[in-house]
C-alpha cells in the first residue's frame, strides 16, 4: 500500500473499528486509541513532504489500479505542489481536534472520535483523487461524518443546521455529478481527471461545465451569495466541527477550482472571470461589514472565514502568479488560525458556556496565558506581518494590483475591515476591567489547551516568517497550470 493510501485508509479504518468497539464505560481507551490513530495518519504524511520533487509539476506518489473496470473507473491517487500540503494539514489538524475534545465530550466519545477520523481520511481522498468518479465519491462522503457530528453533538438547533449544510451541499454536488458524466463520455470513456485536463471543448461546452462546477465548489467555500449554511452550521457545530469545517472542509471547494474549472474549461474561466472577481470582492466586502455587526464569537469567526476564502478565489482568477500562489498559500493559512480562533471560542464556551462577546471582558486578568495566545491568533487574522494571515492576503493583493489597480484597492480594504471586527471581539472579551463574575472566576489553560494551541501558534508564526518551503513546493505546479489555462481549449 503506497502512502496515500494509508493516510486515506489508516484514518478510516481505525475510526471504523472505534465506532464498533468503543464503549462509554472504556471512554480513555477510546481517546486513546484515537489520538494514535490521529499521530500515525500524520506521520505517515510527513514523507511526502520530505521525498516531494518541488522542481517538477507532474504528479507524485501516483497509485493508479483498476476499480471498476466496465467503466474504466481506477483507485488513481496523487499530489502535485498543489495539493500536497493539505495532506498533512488535515492530519494535523485532525490530531488538534482529537486533543481539543480530551475531557469536553463524555458521551458517545468513540463515535465523535471515530466520526472525525473517517472524516479525515476522506478529506485525505478529496486532495489525492485523480479519477472523477473517486473524486466525486470522495468529494460527497465528506458530508456524512460532519452531518452526524453537527446533528449530535451540536447546540439546541443543530438539526436544522446539518440539514442545511447537507442539503446545500448536496444540491451543488449533483450539478457537478452531470459534469463529471458529459466529460465521462466526450472523453470516449475516461473519468482520468488529467486526461479532460486536454480534452478539446466548444465554448458553449464550457460555459456550462464552468457553471456546474461552478455550483459544486461555490456552495462549498462559500462564496457570497450560497454562503447562508456556514454561519448556522459553526454556530450549532462543537468546537471540533467548527475547527475541522473552517480549517479544511471549506478548502475541498477551493481546490476544485484549482484542479477542475481552471484546467477544464480555460477558455470559459477567461469569460467569467470577472464574475468570480466580483463574487470574491463582495465576499470580502459586505462580508466583512456582516462581520463587524456579530454579537456572537463564532459566528464573528464564520463570516470572517468566508471573507478570506474570498480573497482565495480572487487569487485564482486573476490569472498571474502572485495570485494563485498567494489564495493557496492563504487556504493553508486560514486553516491555521481559523482552527485556532474557534478553539479559543471553545475554550471560553467550556468554561461559560456562552459565546456572546457581551458575556466576556477583562479575560486577560484571569487567563493570561490563554489570552496571549487568543489574542495573538487575532492579530493573524488581522493580516498581521511575521504571521502567515499576512502572506498569503499579501501575495493575492499584489497580483490583484497587477492585475488591476481598483481592483487591488478594494480588495486591500479587506486589511482595514478584518482589523476592525477581530479588534472589536479582541477588545471587548479579553481587554478592560473583569466584566462580571464568571469572567472572576475564570481559571487558565491547562497543559493540555496550552499544547494544543501553543502548537498551532508556533506553526502561524513559521509561515508568516519564513513561507519558503510552502511558496516553493507550489511554484512550478502554479506555472504549469498558468500556462495550460493560457492555451485555448477551443476545438480548431
């Protein structure tokens, strides 16, 4: 078995066999069993980083078998610079969230540990699939584990949240299921992704294949105006969820640009560009007043998301370098401190079990230590240089300019908005006098939170400080796709 089959079965098999053998009774050995399952799904990641060729854009670590051969249908997995750091991103996230539900969930532990290691591994299949049919496989199953954690574990409306979440997505998907077919047959009979990367397509062909992707990872960034379920969704998720669904799910959608609507359909991306321009800065826009508004931390942090999702999808479709590099870079960014700013959210929530901004003030008197870090993960999220917020925002905003001045203006006004709301929550929760007595009565992380977000930090303040190794493993598969999205696909 080669190594992206263990980082996508290993995840998945250890959570199928918590879901049947675990016990509330054996709940330790549960969380046990879990978080080595979460470590050895990492490790076994950390190859690819280390035996990645970055001087090439062809794929790597390729395993490629016959699955269902009456429809040509093949178990085709591998990375390339642009995929490659979400394999372990996920599983690191993925030990975060194992560590983060230690000692908060106490009932039905081996199902939410096992729920998020099936997830994992799925999410793994997203980022490595190289066959349409498995991409499209892998791409739906991530809405059943999330659908149960969100349905179960989440807050008083939290059936309501994962149906629309399920129901959204879904809805998108199955635009995309028809794609993945007509491509099937003008193909004459492959689903092999890096074949329709060649295939000749009439405008009109693309036009509606662009929109039915289009649909699938619009709905799944969000993007401004199908970005209603996210908010709901974080607010009624458990932390977990919150981290797992800003940190990487939304990041499935994002990449399908990458590797389907840029590559596929060249010529129809050129056309409607602008109208992903112009989603994307209104995701930045009005989403960032939106968020200035917020009474409640998460969904403060939920629509912060979607306005920095939204400067990923300018990047890619302003076609220059800087651009791509900088929305992929920002996506692994985000999955940072996003994750980081929603355990802090958790943090709080397990000790006051409140998440209105109101309900706080004067934190930093009683949990110091908790603070610095919170705080800190603000100040990325703000843009902050040295932080990895800064890069990614930094490069998207120089290719916009490059691309065209208004435009990089505008986009730059995101600095002064994210500014404003992470502020606005940052001083109000954790700044000032003691607020009232559940704030005095506060006690500080344990070792357990300090680790889980000490590490989290470490890894914002390396890629706001030193990007090289990220920014590098990406170039010549950024300047492959560039050149390929250049050449009109247009039958001649």
């Amino acid at each position: 078995m080669g190594l992206l089959s263990l980082a996508i079965w290993l995840p998945i098999v250890a959570g199928v066999i918590l879901l049947a053998v675990g016990r509330d009774e054996h709940a330790n050995t549960v969380r046990w069993m879990a978080l080595v399952a979460a470590l050895a799904s990492f490790f076994v990641t950390l190859p690819l980083i280390i035996n990645f060729n970055a001087s090439t854009a062809a794929m790597q670590f390729v395993e490629n078998l016959a699955w269902i051969d009456r429809f040509k249908v093949r178990y085709h997995l591998g990375v390339d610079g642009l995929s490659l750091w979400f394999v372990p991103l996920t599983a690191f996230i993925t030990v975060i969230v194992i560590v983060s539900a230690w000692e908060v969930i106490e009932e039905r532990v081996n199902q939410y540990m096992g729920s998020f290691l099936i997830l994992s591994g799925i999410m793994v299949g997203v980022f490595t699939a190289l066959d349409g049919l498995l991409f499209y496989v892998f791409f739906e199953a991530t809405l059943i584990p999330m659908y149960i954690i969100i349905g179960v574990w989440g807050g008083p409306n939290r059936v309501y949240a994962a149906f629309k979440f399920f129901l959204y997505t879904l809805a998108g998907s199955l635009l995309m299921l028809v794609a993945l077919i007509f491509l099937y047959y003008k193909s004459g009979g492959s689903f092999e992704i890096l074949e329709w990367h060649k295939l000749p397509l009439t405008m009109k062909s693309q036009g509606l294949l662009f929109f039915a992707f289009f649909a699938a990872f619009a709905v799944k960034v969000p993007m401004w105006p199908v970005h209603t379920w996210l908010p709901d969704a974080h607010v009624e998720a458990p932390t977990g969820g919150s981290v797992v669904l800003a940190a990487i799910m939304l990041k499935l959608g994002a990449y399908g640009f990458l590797r389907f609507s840029l590559p596929i359909t060249p010529d129809a991306s050129h056309e409607y560009a602008w109208f992903i321009v112009a989603l994307s800065l209104i995701a930045v826009l009005y989403i960032g007043l939106v968020a200035l508004v917020q009474q409640d931390m998460k969904k403060l942090v939920a629509y912060s998301s979607i306005a920095h999702m939204g400067f990923c999808t300018l990047g890619f479709f302003i076609f220059n370098e800087l651009g791509v590099s900088g929305g992929i870079v920002q996506m692994i960014s985000h999955g940072f401190i996003s994750g980081a700013m929603f355990l802090c959210i958790g943090v709080l929530y397990d000790r006051v079990h409140s998440r209105e901004i109101a309900a706080y003030g004067g934190v930093v008197n009683t949990m110091p230590k908790f603070a610095a870090l919170a705080v800190f993960f603000g100040m990325a999220n703000c843009g902050l240089p040295a932080t990895s917020g800064f890069v990614g925002e930094w490069m998207v905003i120089l290719g916009t300019v490059k691309f065209n001045f208004w435009l990089g203006a505008l986009a730059a006004t995101t600095l002064v908005f994210g500014a404003a709301y992470t502020l606005w929550m940052v001083k109000r929760v954790y700044f000032g006098a003691v607020a009232n007595d559940n704030v005095r009565s506060l006690t500080d992380v344990n070792s357990r939170e300090f680790v889980m977000l000490a590490v989290l930090a470490i890894a914002v303040l390396w890629m706001g400080v030193y990007p090289k190794p990220f920014t590098d493993v990406m170039h010549v598969s950024v300047t492959e796709l560039l050149k390929h999205v250049a050449i009109s696909k247009l039958p001649s």
